[in-house]
C-alpha cells in the first residue's frame, strides 16, 4: 500500500467533466507515444498494473478477467465450436489468451491497428497475454481491423471487437456502425457470432442502447448484458451478435456441456451455469435500450465523451 | 454539464491510499457537522443530488434505487408477507420508502442513532424519501439501533440494516458482528429475515465475506449479492439471513406471484423474476467466501478503509 | 490539521490546463451564487478562512494583508495625504480596512457591483473587513464601478482597483482598459493616485505587462511592483499610477515620515523603509514590460486563463 | 498547452494534508527509483520540464533561474572573489553552471550523494547543467557531502548547500544542523561564505527561522532572504552565512563592480544593482525569525512536511 505522502504520480481518468477517478501509480513502467495514441502502463497498488491509452484505463491485472472473460464467452459459448476466430483490437493480448483456451481453435487472427502498443503490452504485461502471442494457431496482423475484413478471403465462427471506446475523433468509431457489422456478417461463417464491448451502461446507456440497436439491425439475434469493472467504475456493457442460436436460449446445462466438451474450466467470472441470466438487464437499463431508436452510422457514429 | 474551467468544488473519496473517486459538486446544498458525523449534500451533474457522510458518498438520485431495492426487496420477498419491519440506519429515508410499498407492511420502525442527518434529508432530499416520514405506518425513533434491538420488547418480520460501513472508530463496527446478529435474530419473527449492506466485494472482498460467514454462524440460510452502484465504484455486496426459506429457493415464478400479492410493480432494478439468480456471486468472489474462516465478533469487529 | 483520509472537501483551482492547487475545506461557511458569480466561503487549516468567487481563490485570512497591504500603501504612501479615496470592487472590506488607517481620510467610498458577495463577507470574514463597513467615514455603493466613475461629480485623491481578474466573459475585464484609466484620470485631483492589481507576473506575464503599458499610456509616472502571496501561488503583479510623484521616487526617509504624519504604524508585509525597493523587478519580469508593446482597450481588453 | 480531456498524468505535490498543488505531465521522460529517492523527470507545459524527487519538485526550466541565480550569487558577491567552490547536493547541475560563471573560479567541487539522479539529470536536463559536468574545472564526487567535509583536506572559499528539505527520515536533515555549519567553517577560508536553501518562509516559516538562528550560532554575519519561485508555490526562504563581510553591507554600486570584475553579466532574477536589498524580510516572516529562539542539531534537527 503506497504511503499517503508518497503518493504523487496519479492518473486521473475523467468520465465527464464533472466525475472521475483517481489511479495512483506507484510505479510507471511505461510511458510514451505511438503513432496513434498516448500509452501508459503504471502500477497501482490496487489494481496492479494498468494498460492506459489516451488516459483511459483500458485493463488491469486484478481485474481484466472480468472484462476478457465476458467479452470471449458468452458468445463462443453461443456459437458452440469455434475454429476461427477473429479479434478485432485486443491490444493486451489477453481476449487472445481466453480465445485459445478453446480446444476447438485452430486458427485465432487478432488484428491491431497499433504494433507498438502490441509490441509495449508483449514487453510489460506477460501476465495478460501469458505468451499467446506465440502459440502457433496465432496470427498477429498489424492494420486496421475494418481494412482486413473487407480486404480478406477468409472467414470465421466468431468475431470479437475489443477496441477501445468510440471517442470523437478517435480510430474505434467505425468499429460500431451498421455498415461495420455488415461487413463482419459477411466474413462470418453459418452459426457465427459476433461480440463488442458496449461502453458504459450507467454513464453511456444511450450509446450502449444505440449499439445493440445497431446490431440488432444486422444479426437475427443479439444479446446485451453487463458486468461490473471497478477500473472502470460502473456497469460495463457488452453485445454479442448472433447467426444462429439465440444466446440467452443457452440453458445452464448446456453451456456446462458445451464448456466441457471444449476444454474450459476454472473461470473467474463467467460460469456456464449462469450463461442465460447474464442477459438479463436491469429495468432501467432495459428501458434505455427500448426507448432508443437511433442506430449508428459511418455517416453519424455513436460516440461517448 | 458543468464547464470544466468552473468545475472547483470537488469532493473525493479515496478508497484507499491508492486509487479515489472526484465528484464535482455544482452546487452544496449542505455542509455541516453533527454530534455524530460530518454531512455534506452536494449536487453532481452526473449523479444528482449526494449525501456525503464522513466524506463518503451514502446515495445519490441517480443511483440509490439500486442500492435501496436491492437491500430491501431479496429480503422482503423471501419473507413473503412482511407485517412489521425494523431498519436500522437508513437516513435518507429510501429504504423505509422501498419497504412502505409493501401492501401488508403495518408498521415500519426506522430507528436512526443521527437525528440530525435524518432532518437534513428530510429538508434537502424529498426525492429519496417521498414523504415516507409522513406515513401513518411509520415510526421514526432517533437513538443506537443496537440498544433499541436490546430494549424493545417488539418483534419484527425483517430487520433492514441500512447502516454506515464498518470504518474503524466508527459508530457503526458493532452492526456487522455475531452478537448483533444474535440479537436481530432474537427480535425477529418465525420466517423472519435480516438484511444488511456487505461492503465492496472488490475492494473489501474478505470484509463481505466475514459478514457473510457471520451471519451464517447465527441464521440457517444466508445469501450474498452484490449490485454494480456507480457512485460506489465497484460492485456492492449485500446478505440476506433468514429463518424460513432460503432466499435462493424461491423461483422466479414464485417470487413475481409474492411481488403480485404485495402489490408491487414499476421497480427500477430489483426484479422478481431474476430473484434467484440474484444470488450468483462470480467464481472469484465465491472462492473468496469459502475461504474465509473467521467471523466478526464485538472484540474485533470486521472494518474497511 | 486535516486528517488525510477525512481531506474530502477540495477547491481546485487551475492556473491553465496544465497546473493548479488543491484547498482542502476542513468547513464550508458559505456556499452560492450571486446575480454575478459562484461565492464559496469555506476554511482551509493552512490559509484559514477563504474567499472564492468563481473558483478562483481571493484572499485568505493567512495571506490577504499581504495582497491589501501592497495594494493600498504603495499607492497612498506615494499620494502622501489621501483624503478622499474610491475603491472599485473590494467585497471583503480589507481594501477598505487598510484605507480607514490614514488619519487623513475623511471619506472611503467603495463602490461593488455584487452587493450579494459584500454581505456575505461582512457576515462570514469579519477578521478582514473589521467592521470598516460601519465607519461613518465609509459609503458603501453597490454599483458598476466603472459606471460610478462616469456619472459621479466628486473627485479623489486616490482611486483603487481591487477587482477580480479580467476573465473572458468576466465583470472586471473593462477595469483595465485605456478608456477606464481615462476615465480614473478625470476623477482625480492633482497628485492623485490610481493603483491596481495585475495578475500574476508569472502565470500571466503579458498580462501584468499590458497593464503596465495601458497605465503608462495614460499616467506620467507608473509603478510596476509584484508580492508573493502564497494562495495566489506566484508572485503577484500590482500597478500604481501617478499624476504627482514617481512612486518609486520616495525614498525610506521620506516614506518613513509620511507612514508617521499619517499615523501609520504596526505593518505586516509593506515597510515604508523598504517603498521605493518594492518597484524593482527582477529582470526577466523587466524585459516581458520592455517586449509589451500592446495596450488594453475597451473593444480588445486584456484577459488571463 | 494540453487540452484539458488529455490531461490525466498528474504529479501532485502536497505541502501539508490541506494544500498542494497539481502539475499535469504532458510527457513523463523518465520514471525511477535509485538507491535513495524516487526520480521522475516530467515536462508540464507551464513550466517545462521539471525533475521531482520523493515525489516534492525540484526545478523546472521555466524558474529554476530563480532558485540558482539566488543560492549562488549573495554569496559569491559577498565573498567577492571565489576560487574554490564546494557545492553539496545540486543534482541538477545549475548551482554548478551558476558557479563556473565566476571567472575566478579555478575549481568547482559537487558532491552529491545520489550519483543515479546526477546521471539522469546529465541525460534528460541538458537545459539546466548545460555541459558543467564537463567543464575542466568541475570536480564531481558522488559521496554523502558531510562525509566529505568531515574527511577533505581542501578548503573552499564558498560551500553551497544545496540539498532536498530536511523531511523527517530524509538524508537530508543533517545538513540544516549546528554541527554540520561548524565542519562547513572549518573547510572555509577567511572570508569565507556558505549558502542553504531554507525551505519556505511561508509553510515553514519556523524551520527558516531556525536555519537562520542556527547559522547565526556559527557565523558571525548572517543573512537571510526569501524569493518567489512559483513551482514551489511561495517564498522561498534562503540563508547565507559570511566569515567576512556582512552579506547586507554590500552596496548596491559595490555589487556591481564586483560583478563586472567577476565576468558576470545576463542575470534573469538576481541583479548586483538590488544586492543589499534582497536582506529585506517583510515584518511577518521577521517577527517570526526575531520570536524563534531554538537551534538546529544534529540529535534534534529541523525538519518539514
């Protein structure tokens, strides 16, 4: 625990101009500039090391698996044998790591837009991506994600969009877009699936309600849910896309099944046995997400403060 | 939106030396001391209206509903037709609000040891308590709720514990004890239940589940949840002791039948048909729980930061 | 002293985007907003009680005489036998305090838009304006400053300005224009003096410049001089104009003997001893004034951050 | 200027529990601990970059001028003729440049204990030692400078103290003590001086004035002098000691030609022209020297927060 008087460095993440958080860092391991954005990767004494970009907190070891965890399973669950898989972003390497422990894979491509936070998060952060960045199914592929999907011949059973928020101005907001998922539909495989973070449910409920609409504009069936991320303070949003079943029609004993057969056990946060009930909302989020009619366009995309 | 250039007054939460929360305050509503504590009732742009106490952020209009139907309705709903319920604590008066939807409540006796915070949002926060004071059904007495457990010869059908957490030095330590809870299950009906809030299950993960682990050592069924609460960072957890049924057992089918009854409707988060999954605590959490052996008892009472 | 952990209560205020200092309030005695501004009233253990008007730090009871000292004396001292004196803004009643001292004043009109802001401090900071206001030689106006040069009849010895910075959009930006000073010019008597303060010399150093040039283009003798004053952060810029003497002619012994003919004594931070030295600035302040060539007027005032 | 959404790098230096002050990092260069201190070199974009110890700023571009030009030059022109120059402390290496500006200096002795802080500074603040380390006449010893005195055989026409605060537990506070100013003045010449820093005259008005009453017990004249260094918030506090002439009997014509024979010219802050009157202290922070009647020693040293 850093004494009171000694703690100095903080990073200050702010989610509107009237709340945020304060992160001291005990230790900063890293601190730079890439070509697209600002990186940081410090200690903090309660979150241990943290993957910060452009001053938001994008990961940290206490809590990562929550995050990884929820964006990975609920859909490969869905889709029930993936093979291919494609992850859009993913920086850290640890939505790669949770994809490989599927037995069924045999070929996961992640796709960054940035090597040199790849290549910072390979060097600082080995707990994340716990060295998958080089077992032999991975193909790690320096371009812009939207740039692949509409350039490659291949296709996929699930695509993960693990891409930071859609910040105005920033290099994610087209990864949220009608146009996007189409696009991604059109790579996947019968039966794929896709799956997104979906920002905020308590401060950005609009973009969250936005982003399932927009999805449910594409994919016959989508599923919403959230889960709590303390680096992230509130309720964190998640959408998973779907061609073939529906996923919250997964039963607990068939999601055990499924994760038996495909070689998974020892969760921290998602658990087969309660796959179904992660998709319910709360009224007041469901509410939001009833209300908004809007989807997002390349022409118009969502975008969070 | 407050502008940044005008946002001065803060009020942080440090929720330990190493990481904090800012909430700009537009506007201070209140900002004094009691015998007991110190009280501010800011308004953030984000949260509304807050009551700080001790510089800890208690509730805020935009987010108590989670917290207040949370503590109040697994609990209520297990019991099944609560006639007479004690709170001890609730300032605000939300708690005795959520309780007074009950159809069958009589009598509601919130007894509070700070009577001058309950004035104080009485005046400043009629949006949390609606006029609940004002109830014919309710009795407020101002005194330690422990010595009024100790004194009444009353018994109750749910005790709500609606209490400051166990900071050290604070008046609160003493409701999160094995004695306490001996003495909330002497005053408490057959079927009876208590509920109390449990502390972060990130930050103080081994403080929830001392109280858990207390609170099995003196009821035959207890349950643990928690409920992501923004203004509280991380997810918050919440136990529920009973003497009849066990709060998991009762289905969804069941629960929305009871809610039916009891005339309730229109919740905000709370849900009867998602009762029993309530009780889910994520892998890392419940192995948490199952590790910890001890229990809080008067000598050495559980604390928190 | 605060304890750290119950230090909750900040007042931020920021320099520029890139610095600023945080005031822990151990109490808030006040806090609202006038017709024209936000006025915070709170108590910080090291500057005890603090005025703030929009965020921005005004005096404090540790520090203030040193800003009302440097901003009467050097003015008046150079003047030599003020009689009538006006003061523009003032709120707190110190200016006015440190007026009242000269055995030849027989009339100190202060003239303040916000006549909210000076109730407030005679309430709540009787230490700084000790009881000025009920001089029979004060005449408190509440009115625009500038406007009651325009219309009055009467003429002064000296004129103070002790108005808020001149922020964009802010009530005191026409307080330091070529027009004002004109405008000052006409209301005085021969000898008459005119004083105000400047900004900080560090933060805003072109400021501080530009009012020294808008002076000297209207004055024939101006002083440049600055003060530390530890809630401002870094020295201080004030400016005295001259229709008689050069201020920074007097030399000790004179000032000396004008301090004692007008029954001055017991000084906390101005020495007559030391009048004429206080007009020294250091040189890298010096050749920010040579570089000035600018001037502050009415249709493109000056402004600070 | 950062743009206040990007600005989430904070070093945040605390003068007490109440008051501290917020610099925003734009670029952290480097961030480490050595054997002694934690060292960060972060550039802000008000003051450039800055080099902060334990967390406390050291000097920034931006005003380091001040503090240099101030530690060195009363005494040297006190001294009138230095040749042998030993600076204790100065990591940075701009006392060191200060120094070699004195034509008649053949050499200049630093000894610092922290030699990693010394290589760091050399790397990332060439702005500031600006190729001292390299002059010919520069000896560097990387020892504990009391240590040095204790064991050289050298003596020294002037010896600068120009170390960290005396914080409790810090290496620091024996250098601020009687016995540390007796071996001082057996390594000096006849006319010999020796000049501190000594800490704030604001915050830490009664450790200043203990310095000064220390040095007072050992040296025949002695003078104290404060100057505003804005990264450091107020006045800063210094105290020079003279075997020889009185620091405060140089005039103002003597400074200056003893400047030009010197080789001396382009100050930015001190200037030989207001030598003598820099002694000055305002009555507030002399009544406090006059009231203090403890020393420094080495079994009970000063010390700040």
């Amino acid at each position: 625990m850093t004494s009171w008087k000694s703690s100095y460095r903080w990073v200050v993440e702010w989610h509107s101009p009237d709340s945020g958080i304060i992160s001291v860092a005990s230790e900063i391991l890293y601190s730079g500039r890439t070509k697209y954005q600002e990186v940081d990767i410090v200690r903090n004494d309660d979150y241990g090391k943290m993957l910060v970009l452009d001053g938001k907190f994008q990961s940290s070891l206490s809590d990562e698996f929550i995050y990884h965890e929820m964006l990975v399973h609920p859909a490969l669950i869905t889709q029930g044998n993936p093979r291919d898989v494609l992850i859009v972003g993913g920086g850290e390497g640890a939505t790669l790591r949770e994809v490989l422990r599927y037995r069924s894979v045999r070929r996961a491509v992640m796709v960054d837009i940035d090597g040199e936070v790849v290549e910072i998060c390979r060097k600082y952060l080995p707990e994340m991506h716990q060295g998958s960045f080089d077992d032999p199914r991975t193909t790690l592929i320096i371009d812009d994600g939207r740039k692949f999907l509409r350039e490659t011949k291949e296709s996929f059973d699930a695509v993960l969009v693990d891409a930071t928020d859609p910040i105005e101005g920033g290099p994610s907001r087209l990864l949220y877009t009608v146009e996007f998922y189409e696009l991604v539909r059109s790579r996947l495989r019968e039966n794929g699936v896709v799956a997104t973070q979906g920002t905020s449910t308590f401060y950005n409920a609009s973009t969250f309600a936005r982003v399932m609409n927009t999805m449910r504009s594409v994919f016959p069936h989508v599923g919403g849910y959230q889960a709590s991320i303390p680096s992230y303070i509130s309720d964190w949003g998640f959408v998973v896309g779907s061609l073939g079943r529906d996923p919250a029609s997964i039963s607990p004993e068939e999601a055990e099944a499924r994760a038996r057969e495909l070689g998974l056990s020892e969760f921290k946060y998602y658990e087969p046995s309660h796959h179904p009930y992660y998709f319910w909302l709360p009224p007041h989020v469901r509410r939001k997400v009833e209300e908004e009619k809007g989807v997002s366009r390349d022409e118009e995309p969502v975008s969070v403060y």
